[in-house]
C-alpha cells in the first residue's frame, strides 16, 4: 500500500477484522456504506481461501467434519455474494475492481463468484506468486502459488491509435 500512497494515491482503511466483520449482515452493511464514502477508484477485493482449498476435502474425513466443512461453506457464500455485489458495484461505475484467490480456490466454482466473472468488465487471468517475490520464511525459496485474478482491464490500452 505504501507503493501506491507514494505515487499519489488515496489508501484507506481495508475493509476487515475487528472494525467490519463481514460475516454478519451489519458488517457488510458498515462496509458499503464506507465504501460509497471513500468512493474508489480501485477497490481490491481478497476473501479467505481456507474453507474452499482442495486440502480441506481431503482433511475432512468422517461424516461429521464433512457436514462442517459444509456448514462453513455455506457460511462463507454470505462472504462471497458480498465479493460478487462489491465488484459488480465497482464495475458498473466504471471503476477498477481486482478479485485474487488461489486458482484451485473451490470458491471459484460457487454462483455467486461465477456471477461475478460473467460480468461484461470483468476479466480474468493466472499467475504465479513467485513472479511477485512470494518466498517461504523458513527456506527463503521462491513460492510457485497459481494465483486467480479477476478484474476490469485498462480500457485505454485497447483502444487504437494511430
């Protein structure tokens, strides 16, 4: 954040715990209205990836921890339909949405972030972690993390000029 503070920009508080728990109806209701106060030009948008990784399908093994990882799951859509509304606001605006999560991120696969992808602005795209520096703490060797990314592209750049 301080990259883009140097150079200009606006930052302001990040929408997440303790202050907007978006879980909770209220929170995310706190949330809009605090983003329709700081009006954004790029609003960047990064939920969870813990209840939606391939990992925790494999961890879960009996019945009872299959039904809570349902259960938690199903917790989470309120999170991501939050994600989905917010980018769709952003957009519609005709202003700069980026949404990340882990490419094998099961959330992809739910409606509401299959919505969001099928907006006519929105764009996505894979990278790797290591591209940007992500290294292990304890090695220091660079990360491989494919990396989904949606967002609206630049539409400057596809314009033509002679």
């Amino acid at each position: 954040m301080s990259k883009a503070f140097d150079v200009g920009w606006d930052a302001h508080q990040p929408i997440a715990l303790p202050d907007f728990d978006l879980l909770k109806l209220a929170g995310r209701g706190l949330a809009r209205e605090y983003l329709q106060e700081v009006d954004p030009d790029l609003l960047i948008l990064s939920f969870p990836c813990t209840e939606w990784s391939p990992l925790q399908q494999i961890n879960q093994r009996t019945p009872i921890q299959i039904r809570q990882l349902h259960r938690r799951r199903r917790e989470q859509l309120h999170l991501l339909a939050f994600v989905n509304e917010m980018s769709q606001w952003q957009a519609s605006r005709g202003r700069a949405i980026l949404v990340e999560n882990p490419e094998r991120s099961r959330a992809w696969n739910t409606a509401p972030m299959k919505a969001m992808c099928m907006h006519q602005r929105i764009n996505e795209t894979v990278t790797d972690m290591c591209c940007y520096n992500k290294r292990k703490p304890d090695t220091g060797n660079l990360v491989k993390k494919p990396t989904k990314l949606c967002g609206t592209r630049d539409e400057s750049s596809m314009r033509w000029n002679p």
